[in-house]
C-alpha cells in the first residue's frame, strides 16, 4: 500500500536544539569559519607584540638561545661560544670546563630550524645578523607556532565537551590569551610548550579511549608529545609517567601500543643524547653541576630541591592575588569542583577524566615541595602553566553542569572571568612577562603606572607610525573585539547572525551577558585592584623597571614638529646591554621569603627553572 503524498498541514521533523547535553542533543562544535576567526584574531595578539628587554637579561630564554645556538654555529651543546659573545647568563652548568644549559632541551631543539633560516637568510642578503631578530625568529618556531597548532586542536575538543558557545569560547580564551600560557608562549621558554605537548598527548588518546580500532598515527604523536612534557621541562617526568599509564590502560591488547612507544622514543633519546653528551650519563641532568654555587646547593636537598611540603606555596600558587593560578584567571575557579568531579567520573571517559585530574593534583603537590616554587621574576606560578589547560578542562566541566541548571548566570560568570582574566593575565603577559617578585598587585603597582607614563613594549606598531602606548590600541581592539565575540556572537557562524525581528529579540539577551560580566567582573578584579600591601618594596621594583624600560617614552615637549612625526623604532640593544657578569652597582630588590630564592640583582632575575 502506497503512503498519501505529504500536505502542506504535514508537521516539519523537530530541528535539533542549539545546546544539547549529554542525554541527546549536539554539543556546541565550533565550524571551520568560526576556528579561523578565532585562530587568526589570537595569532594577531601574539604576532603584535614582542615583549623584550636585553637588561633584564632573562636566564630562562637566554641560555636556551645560547644552545640554539651553539648547536648551529658550532654543532655542540656546549655554549661556551656564545657565551663570549653574548656575555654572561645564569641557569648554566660547569662541567669539564665547558659551560651548558641546564635546562631540559627540546625549546632548544626547536628553535634550531628557525635560528639557522634566520642566519642563512642574513648571509644571504648581505644583512648583519642581530641577535634580537633571531630571538624573535626562535619566539615563533619553538613557542607562538605550536601553540597556535595546540589551539586549532583545542578549540572543537572543547566543544565537543559543553552545549554552550559561550563557555567553549571563553574557556578557550582563557587558554590563549587570558593565562600565564599567553605570556609564556611570548618567549623562548618552555613552560607553554610542556602545557601543548601534556594536553595535545590527553586529546589524542581520549580519541583512542573505547575505539573498536586503533589509530596508529594518532598513538604515535601522543607518544611524542607525553614524552615531549619532560623533554621540554624535567620535572614534567610525572605527566609522562600518567600519561603513558593511560594509553597502557586505553589500548588492549598492549600489542597495539607500539605506535606510542616509538613516538616516545624520539623525545627520550633525544634527551639522553643531550645529558650524554653534556654531563656524561644519559640519565644525569646538569642541575647538579650549576655553576651557581647557591642554585647547586638547592638541588643537592632533596630531590633536585623537592625537600619538604610547603604550605605557604600550597596556597600561594593556587590562590595569591599578585601570582597565583586563581585570582589571575577567575575563569577557572569552578575547576576547584571539577576536579572532584572528574574524580568520581563513571563510567564514560573515566580514564581521560582521572588522568587530568591527577596531573593537576600531582603537579601542584610537586611543586608545592621545591624550594624554589616562587620561580623568580614571574607571570604567574609558572612552575603549574603545565598543568594549565588541565585546570581549564575541569572548569569547563563543572560549569557546563553549572549551564544544566543556572544558564544566564553560567554564562554571565565565564564573560566576567574572561574578562578578569584579560586584564590580570593578558596584559601583564604583553607588556612585562617577568615580574619582580616584590610587585605584588601587579596591575595597581606597576602596569597603571606604566601606561599612564607612556612606556609600551616594543611592538609591530612602530612599523606602522604608532609610538609608545598608541602602538597597543591594535591589540586592545582586537582583545576588546574577541570577547564581544563571546558575549553576542558566540553561535556565529553555526547559525545566521540575526537580523530584524530575531536582532531586537537577541539584543536584551547579550545585554544581559554583558551586564552580568561586567558586574562579576567587577567583584573578581577588586582584590587585584589594592596597591597597598607592600608598596614600599614594589615602588622601588617599580623604579628599576622603567628606568631600564626599553624603547623609552617619548616627551611630550619634543624639540620640532619632524621628530613628532618621524616614528619610533624599538632599539635594537647593542652587546653591552645584557652585561657579561651581574653589574656590581644594580640595585637589589627587596628579599623574598626564607623558603624562596633570592635574586642575585635587579638586573638579573634568577629563573633556574628545571
């Protein structure tokens, strides 16, 4: 018997709702327009500014540069050629009369490629190499490019993960441009690049947890990338340990794991290579040989400095208003629940759940036990941005059960804790990513006073006719312009932007996300906004920053009219401006507590990062 063709009264089929949950409907993946959208405008934020300043003679990026270089110019780890050329640099380790970096050696090894490009390219064109533009160059390959490929990917596994754009978004932000991983993937370091390879490895096998079939290429990347965390920092031996336990327990038979051991070789024997090489032993790092006599007595306590639990750095870390994880990116704070809950997960995603939760939890215990957990001149605990996007992955969950029963509120509380997490994290990373430790409000103490002066990090600005803080307009509109995207455009482009009727409905909605994170934005920022406690001690960190700020302000009585208009270039500081030894006349700041270590001068932080 044929049907009776359809009448116009027929019932349409259901259109899936706009954000599903878990029981039934589509979560909130992002389309490939909306990803390029993104990716571009973050890729715009970290290309715009270039925050350098040769007399800060950062040890954390320099000796990394000196080995990149030495692997180039002289095809050796030691660093003894660019040492006399450069000058001198803390975080270096005497072994048989050769000096090496101390660090962990993949941030190294990557910026390879880039620095002997950048050199060829300047023989090529006649043009003298500057050991500034290679910074630059090295910047790019081994920190801003992974990072942008860790975002491309980050982005839909986040969505896959909620049923709201707006908390896919703003969490995704947080990531990018509104923690310590912003500042950090602007220098050569490797505390952004240990947090992509940690969580990249924990995407790749959450896609192989319960496949009916393995994919080995995908197994063999996250064996790279798990045993990429300890390559690129040592103590990030613990992740790697947790997550080769997970594919161990994701993929049955074990048979099927020798993608991922292969991928992890490539890390490791990279790494014993490197110790062998430098410090005899492939299994020896080179903290024990620090030519800093007050770092190596550190490592020998303990653990390589892991001597006791902490409790002032336990809640330091998490909770101080001046560094910690929490107050500078408010985003995260249901992660405090999340984490609880990725615990007691059961049944589906158990494993991946756990996992993240442990590494959050081990880290930080790890870190609460060095004696060095402060890290020097910071943005941020930088000892946890590994565990960073981790933190994240739990606040997405716990607010996305948050959205199941208070949506506007939900939504409202992600905008404001974007935004906190923007001015507290993003700024700072841009303008000056090595605090002082004495600057505790870093926004009242310092970067108010910095912009009302006129002082602006070196920027692509000044290429473009746009001196000192007019050169940062660029990049606060673009800032500005993505979390407008969060609040009234987030379903963009998955459905049209609204128009006539459907606009004037849509316009109290955004209004109402807006006004609710403005509100919780307010509260969030207050305690960050009192720059009483420990003014004295920061007024005088305050001093020495801008007296050694580069480029300088321009006066606003400039001699002529053509020097108004002629622009202002970012000097490119000459050889003498990183000193070969700690100048004996720089001012000490004040000194940290007894559990920290102190800084040698003013005008050398101590990094001694692992």
């Amino acid at each position: 018997m044929s049907l009776p063709p359809p009448t116009a009264s027929a019932p349409s089929p259901p259109r899936p709702a706009l954000r599903p949950n878990v029981g039934g409907v589509r979560p909130a993946i992002p389309s490939l327009r909306r990803r390029r959208a993104l990716l571009a405008a973050v890729a715009f934020c970290l290309l715009w500014p270039f925050p350098y300043q040769p007399q800060v003679n950062n040890p954390n990026e320099n000796v990394r540069l000196y080995m990149t270089a030495a692997i180039v110019e002289d095809g050796t780890y030691a660093i003894d050629g660019p040492w006399q050329r450069w000058g001198w640099v803390n975080d270096a380790a005497l072994k048989d009369g050769h000096h090496y970096s101390v660090k962990a050696p993949l941030t190294s090894l990557l910026g390879v490629p880039g620095y002997a490009a950048y050199r060829a390219l300047c023989a090529a064109s006649g043009h003298g190499f500057d050991r500034t533009g290679a910074l630059w160059v090295v910047r790019l390959t081994a920190s801003i490019l992974p990072f942008l490929a860790f975002l491309w990917a980050l982005l839909p596994w986040l969505g896959r993960r909620t049923q709201s754009p707006v908390l896919r978004d703003a969490t995704w932000l947080s990531v990018a441009l509104g923690s310590l991983l912003y500042g950090y993937a602007l220098l050569f370091v490797s505390h952004t690049l240990a947090a992509v390879c940690a969580f990249g490895a924990l995407m790749l096998l959450s896609s192989q947890a319960g496949a009916p079939a393995v994919d080995r290429r995908r197994l063999f990347f996250a064996g790279i990338l798990a045993a990429g965390v300890t390559a690129a920092e040592y103590p990030g031996i613990v992740v790697s340990i947790l997550l080769t336990g997970l594919a161990a327990y994701s993929v049955r038979p074990w048979q099927r794991l020798l993608p991922f051991v292969a991928g992890a070789a490539i890390p490791t024997l990279a790494v014993m290579h490197f110790q062998w090489r430098a410090f005899g032993s492939p299994i020896r790092p080179g903290h024990l040989y620090l030519e800093n006599a007050s770092f190596r007595a550190i490592h020998h306590q303990g653990v390589f400095g892991a001597d006791a639990f902490h409790a002032d750095a336990a809640y330091g870390l998490l909770f101080d208003p001046g560094y910690g994880l929490f107050p500078l990116t408010p985003i995260w704070l249901p992660a405090l629940l999340g984490l609880v809950w990725l615990l007691r997960r059961r049944p589906a995603g158990t494993a991946i759940a756990r996992t993240a939760a442990l590494v959050v939890l081990l880290t930080w215990l790890e870190t609460a036990m060095l004696s060095n957990w402060r890290g020097g001149w910071t943005i941020g605990p930088r000892y946890l941005a590994t565990i960073a996007p981790f933190v994240a992955f739990a606040a997405l969950d716990a607010m996305e059960r948050g959205f199941a029963r208070l949506p506007r509120f939900t939504e409202a509380f992600a905008i404001g804790g974007l935004a906190t997490a923007l001015l507290a994290s993003g700024l700072p990373s841009a303008l000056y990513p090595h605090l002082p430790e004495a600057i505790v409000r870093p926004l009242p103490q310092l970067f108010w006073p910095m912009l009302a002066q006129g002082y602006a990090t070196p920027n692509a600005g000044s290429h473009l006719d746009l001196d000192g803080v007019a050169g940062l307009v660029p990049l606060a509109l673009v800032a500005l312009g993505l979390l407008i995207a969060v609040i009234g455009v987030a379903s963009w482009p998955q459905l049209p932007m609204p128009t006539g009727r459907k606009l004037r409905m849509a316009g109290p909605l955004w209004s109402r996300r807006g006004l609710g994170g403005a509100m919780i934005a307010a509260f969030l920022l207050a305690p960050l906004l009192d720059g009483q406690p420990g003014e004295a001690a920061a007024a005088d960190a305050r001093r020495w920053v801008l007296g050694h700020f580069l480029p300088r302000p321009q006066p606003a009585d400039a001699t002529s009219e053509a020097q108004k208009r002629r622009p202002s270039r970012p000097p490119t500081p000459s050889r003498s401006a990183t000193p070969a030894s700690p100048p004996p006349t720089a001012p000490t700041l004040p000194t940290t507590p007894a559990r920290q270590r102190p800084m040698p001068t003013a005008a050398t932080p101590s990094s001694e990062s692992p």
